[in-house]
C-alpha cells in the first residue's frame, strides 16, 4: 500500500489564496484551481480539511455538491 506524501506547504498556501474570499465556488472550480498550482487532484481533500483546521475554508454540502470558500487571509 503506497501513500502520497504531504505537498509541499508553500504549494497548498498558493492554493488557499485561490479560493475566493467570501464566496461559494463548488469543490470542481477547487479541483481546477488546485492543478494550476501542480498539485495533484487527489490532494483535494486533505488540502480542504488542512485550511478548514486552520480556520482559512468553510465547506458547505447543498444538494448538488459540496462548496467551499476562504473566510480570512493567511
């Protein structure tokens, strides 16, 4: 069983600013922008989970799929 290493932080910050502040996109537009940074899409949701920890991502499920959104600076 393999395991991807943890991308590298300077990397999910550039993420993380990507997001909008203050509004919605949906966790595809996520994906989408993740890859412009290089990272794989398989990061996804570790990368959320990371920013939701750190008080930077709200997520939110509606019924056609999850969204998410920055909610302050780094």
């Amino acid at each position: 069983m393999s395991t991807l290493a943890p991308p590298p932080v300077d990397d999910i910050a550039e993420f993380w600013m990507k997001i909008p502040y203050g509004a919605w996109i949906p966790m595809q537009e996520a994906a989408r922008r993740l890859r412009e940074v290089g990272l794989p899409r398989e990061v996804l949701t570790a990368a959320v989970r990371k920013g939701r920890r750190r008080s930077l991502l709200r997520t939110e499920a509606r019924p056609e799929g999850t969204y998410v959104m920055r909610v302050r600076e780094l």
